[in-house]
C-alpha cells in the first residue's frame, strides 16, 4: 500500500514536470511580434527642448519616452489602478483574473479586468481584440513570453509608448503634449490621473469629445490614488477641481523651415539637436508674423541670430508662417539668394583699410564719375563733394565705395567672400564693379556669416546650426585694426526712429527695384540679419530698409538680451588719428583715373605677392621697385614706415601669419601684396 502510494506520487510529480517542461517549451516557442517600435523624428533644441516633431509613418503620433521622463506619480497611477502585482507577476496575475471572473458571476456583468500591464502591452503588440476568448490566450501567451525576454521596466516603457489616447495619439508623450502641451516629466495629479484613464476607453472617454466621461474616469483614477496614498489628502481638492482640456492643442512646430533640412540631411536620425534658443526662436517667430501683418499679401520676412563667438545660430526664421499661401511660405528665404543692395559696403572698405588704400579720416570725393561705361549714382541722385570716409560709409554713398572697389579689383572682393565661406553668384558669371552696390546674388544667412566675422575681430568663422555639426577652424578676412574700425563706423549711425542710442553696428540695404530690404547688426556678442521682400522678386514699393528693416533689428536685439553687449576696445595697431596727423598719402584718397597708369608705377619687389617668408627678429625686409619717393609702408592698413627715401626698409611686425602689405609712393600710387609670415 505505501509503496503503491510512493508511486503514485512520483508519477504525479514526473506529469507535472513534464507539463511544465512542455509548457515552458510552449512559451519560450512563442513567435513575439517586433519589439523595436517606429516613434516620431523629433528636432530639439540646444537644451533639449522640443521645437517640432513628426509622425510616424501611418500618420500616428509616437513619440520616444524613457520610464526617468514620465512623472513618478503617473507611474504609481498607473500600476496601482491598472495592475497592483506588476512587479510580482510573471506576465498573468491568476490571482486577479480570478477576483474578476467571480465579481462577474456575482454581478452578472464585468467590474474589472483580469489583464495585466504585460497582457496589455502584448495585446497593443499585435493589435490583437480583447474580448474573444482566442485572442485573451494568445496575450497570455505573449506576455508570459514577454516577462522572460525584458525586463518590467522595458515592458512597461512598452506600455508608454502603445498606449491609445484617442485619435492618432499613441504613447504617454504624445498625450502629454496633445492635451497639456508639455513634456510628461512633471504633471499634476489631476494630469497624471486624466492619462491614467483614458487607455481603458481611448474613444469614449478623450476629453475633445467625450469631456464629461472623461472627468468621470479621471474622478475615478483620483480616487483610488487618494486611497492608496499616492496624492496626498491636502491636495485632493485642488486635484479634482482641476479643469479638463476641452481640445487638443497642436504640437510644437518651431523653425519648421531648419527642422525639415535637417530631416532630410539625415533621415534615418531619430533626434536631431540644434544650436537654437526655442524660447528666442518662438519670439523671433513672434515678431515675424507681427511685422507682416497689414504689409500685403505677398510681402515676407527673415531673421536670423547668431553667436558670433562660438558661430552657432540662435535663430532662424525663413518665412512669417510656414504654409503655402501668396507670400510662399514654405519657401525658407533665410537661404535664398538676394540682391545685398549696399550691406556689402563696409567688407570694401575694411578691404581698402587693410590695403593701405584708405583710413577712416581719409578725404574722398562724392561727384559724377564713370569707369567705362558704368556711371553709378548715389540713391537719392545728388552728391556730397569731398567728404570722409566714416561719412561716405555712414551715409552709404555709391560713388566713394565704386572708387575703392575699382583702385582693388572687384576679384579681390570676391575672393574675399570666398574666403569667408559666402557663396556668391554674379548674374552673367562677369565680376563686374556693380556687385560693391548689390550686383550680386548671396543669402542672409552668408550675410550673417559675413557680418559675424568683422564682428569677430576680421576672423571668418562658417556658421553652424547642428549642435553636432563640424566647428571648422577661421580664417583671417580683415587685420583687427580693420573691424574695428568698421564696427566703430557703423556704431555711429542713427538709429531708427524710436529705437535705442545703444551704438549698435549696423548697416542697412535696398536693392535695385525696391525688391529687398535688408538690416544687419552687431554687438559684442550678438549677430542679426533681417531681410524683408517678396519671395518671387518682385518690387515692393517704397521698402527702404533702413525704414523697414532696420526696426525689426532693433526689436530682435530687446529680444534678445536687455542691453547689448559691448564691442572690444580698439587694438594696439589702431591707426586712431585724425586726417591731418595721416601719412600724406592717406590723407585724400586718389582714384585710379587721376594716377599716372606709366611704367614707373610702384610694384612691391620684395617679397612677391603669395610669398611665405620668415621674419628675422621680429622683422621682415621690403622693398619697392618704380614709383617716386618717399615711400611709405604699411602692414594691414597701419602704417609702419612713413615718409622713407630708400627703396628697401626693415618692418617690425606683430607676429606670424597672412599679412597685406602696402607701399604708397610720393605720386599717391599704391602697390599691394599679400604674403605669409613664418
């Protein structure tokens, strides 16, 4: 008899081995759908911030989300009303589908689910029904397979990305910012409970049309988390009272136009971070739409901001509103090539600075004047007669800056656009003198670009707008006497009406036919262009853009920052005098068709132009060939020697690298050579 009992219970123990063996080979069997789940492109900004976001390919949105960027109450929530044992079960709670199925016999209707979290998240999967008894064992299944394959933070992390919300909503994030139009990281209980309740009904309870089910529902979630503990007694009040959305409101859509060129750069990146400020970059979108308004159906506008310390773009608006409308939204203009009118004036004459060509005291006439068959005009057709330098560019004459551009060869401008990493078209491929006055296609991001290295000390630096994005290394465009000098000039202009006295750098521009209107500025820290125009070319009539552009500087720079950064004091090499105390030959500026073009002209013999040379002590040997003394020499527009007899003379430099070095004879003529210190 015992014995026949021991055998007995071996045998039962050998079945349930076997059973289980067999049922644990049924489970880890189990073919498990992709776990890898497709969520929204999303671009940020330089901290993080949320600027815009897509949707995933069947137009859901799906939004990535880590359990440490949810709200811990939320999460409490969520597992003590949706399934107490998470943590204790190993995918189906027997326990709880047990209490379900009695509550439903004794109530002959269903007062809660059997499902477990897992369960839900395998159902959510497969996209699998609840209700037929067939599909209820596969979730089992599923879900069992789940438990032994993640861990219960990546099933629940599962759950916050599957979980409907109503509509084309999926995922806690995507709620989170449908209906409270925040992240999910910090909500109220109130917040917390509403997304809590509304998976269990995704239709009948989203409060854009089902409000009052969802207030019920969420009342619910409240009240089991007041009786648990999880929101305290003295918050009760204040959590049910909390008022519900009634709609939802729309994802951020910030710099749509940098947002969509970054996605296309790179498609297959998940999460694209910028240089951006969203906050600067929602209030420059702000101004954008503000200054439009009532300027016409077709008129728009483009503003970009950058550091120009660091070259990273702050902000960039390439339209008012991102959509397809007369004024062609969709078009980003910040990259579209324009006429710059007169904006490209002060890289002349920092040029001609450097070149020994002129100084910022320098005499210069202002009257009729032609060069082949070009004959500019100054804007308001009449003329100045002799006047200075710092005047004519304050001013913007065409006369003053077509003379400097002629005496250095419109070549040597673009050579310097080049250098500065600027694309240039020239209409006909020609270079002709018309591009100093705008003849020229560039964009107002490169104008930035340009404006950001004289702000910079003259050292060119290629903006950027990818905080992952390639810093590449400067190149010296101007000496830093040179920017100074421009940024002091442009620091004296007036500013527009109403607008601060703050010497703020800045230079504005209208091209040919009133088509664009363009302001670009700088302080110590801060650069900012403003274009304004029609995106097809078109006239606009009457847009001056020291009238219209110009404010809009003005108003970017309050946005930005309470008061302006300062520029840096003058370099030691700064030539600060005035026109009397100026070698002579700096005195009045010469154009070319008043020199003698003979072949006693001067030319700098030594050391030829592209030369790389070794400075002995600190100091370079030059010499000139033709030309009537006295001579005098100068290294990046400052003079070094003035007045000198001989031909050849000894230069005491600052220091190694590119240089432009400039003799200027007794006649007024001036040869030119750039070469490299070692």
């Amino acid at each position: 008899m015992r014995a026949g009992l021991v055998f007995a219970l071996a045998a039962g123990l050998f079945l349930t081995g076997l059973a289980r063996d067999r049922f644990d080979d049924w489970i880890g069997q189990t073919a498990l759908p992709p776990l890898s789940l497709e969520t929204s492109v999303e671009v940020t900004d330089r901290d993080g911030t949320l600027l815009r976001a897509y949707t995933v390919a069947d137009g859901r949105w799906r939004m990535a989300v880590d359990l440490r960027q949810v709200d811990e109450d939320y999460r409490a929530m969520l597992i003590a009303y949706e399934d107490k044992r998470f943590y204790q079960h190993p995918g189906v709670d027997l326990r709880a589908m047990a209490r379900a199925m009695a509550q439903a016999v004794w109530n002959g209707r269903v007062i809660s689910g059997g499902s477990t979290l897992t369960m839900q998240v395998a159902r959510l999967l497969e996209d699998s029904g609840t209700g037929a008894m067939e599909g209820k064992l596969r979730q089992m299944r599923v879900a069992l397979a789940l438990e032994r394959r993640l861990s219960k933070d990546q099933i629940l992390q599962l759950y916050m990305h599957l979980a409907p919300f109503g509509g084309n909503l999926e995922g806690v994030r995507a709620a989170s910012f449908a209906y409270f139009g925040k992240e999910p990281r910090r909500l109220t209980p109130a917040e917390a409970a509403l997304l809590v309740a509304i998976p269990q009904a995704p239709e009948s309870r989203r409060p854009d049309r089902a409000h009052a089910r969802a207030i019920d529902a969420r009342e619910r979630v409240l009240a089991r988390a007041l009786r648990d503990g999880i929101v305290p007694d003295h918050m009760a009040a204040g959590a049910l009272s909390e008022p519900v959305p009634h709609q939802r409101r729309p994802f951020p859509a910030l710099a749509p136009h940098l947002a969509d060129r970054a996605r296309a750069e790179a498609p297959a990146t998940p999460r694209h971070q910028l240089t951006l400020r969203a906050s600067l970059q929602r209030g420059l979108e702000d101004l954008a739409r503000d200054v439009i308004a009532g300027q016409g159906e077709r008129v728009q506008i483009a503003i970009v901001v950058a550091d120009h310390l660091s070259g990273e773009i702050l902000g960039s608006v390439g339209s008012a509103a991102f959509q397809a409308d007369q004024r062609a939204g969709f078009v980003d203009m910040t990259t579209a090539l324009r006429s710059p009118g007169s904006t490209l004036k002060p890289l002349i004459y920092g040029l001609a600075f450097d070149q020994g060509l002129a100084h910022p005291e320098t005499l210069m006439e202002d009257r009729p004047m032609r060069f082949g068959t070009y004959a500019p005009q100054n804007f308001d057709r009449q003329f100045r007669g002799t006047i200075r330098v710092r005047e004519a560019l304050q001013q913007s004459l065409n006369l003053p800056v077509v003379q400097l551009l002629d005496a250095m060869g419109p070549p040597r401008l673009l050579a310097a656009l080049d250098k500065a990493a600027v694309r240039a078209v020239i209409p006909g491929g020609q270079p002709g003198l018309a591009i100093g006055l705008g003849g020229v296609g560039i964009s107002l991001t490169d104008m930035v670009q340009l404006y950001a290295a004289i702000a910079r000390g003259g050292v060119a630096l290629p903006l950027t707008w990818r905080m992952d994005g390639s810093r590449a290394e400067g190149q010296r465009l101007l000496s830093a006497a040179a920017a100074w000098q421009i940024g002091d000039i442009l620091a004296g202009l007036a500013p527009p009406p109403g607008a601060p006295a703050n010497r703020l750098a800045y230079k504005t521009g209208t091209s040919y036919g009133h088509r664009d209107a363009w302001a670009i500025g700088y302080d110590g820290r801060h650069v900012v262009g403003v274009w304004l125009g029609r995106a097809d070319g078109t006239p606009v009539p009457g847009a001056f853009g020291a009238e219209v552009a110009a404010p809009v500087l003005f108003q970017t720079f309050t946005r930005l920052a309470p008061r302006l950064e300062p520029q840096p004091p003058a370099p030691p090499a700064t030539l600060l005098v005035s026109n009397t105390q100026l070698p002579q030959p700096l005195q009045r500026f010469h154009p070319r068709d008043t020199l003698a073009a003979d072949a006693d002209a001067p030319t700098v013999a030594f050391p030829p132009d592209g030369a790389e040379v070794e400075l002995l002590n600190g100091s370079l040997m030059v010499k000139v060939a033709g030309g009537q003394a006295p001579f005098t020499w100068l290294a990046d527009g400052v003079p070094v020697v003035v007045q000198d007899r001989g031909r050849s003379a000894m230069l005491t430099l600052p220091g190694t690298g590119f240089v432009n070095l400039s003799v200027i004879d007794g006649a007024g003529r001036s040869a030119r050579a750039q070469v490299r210190l070692r």
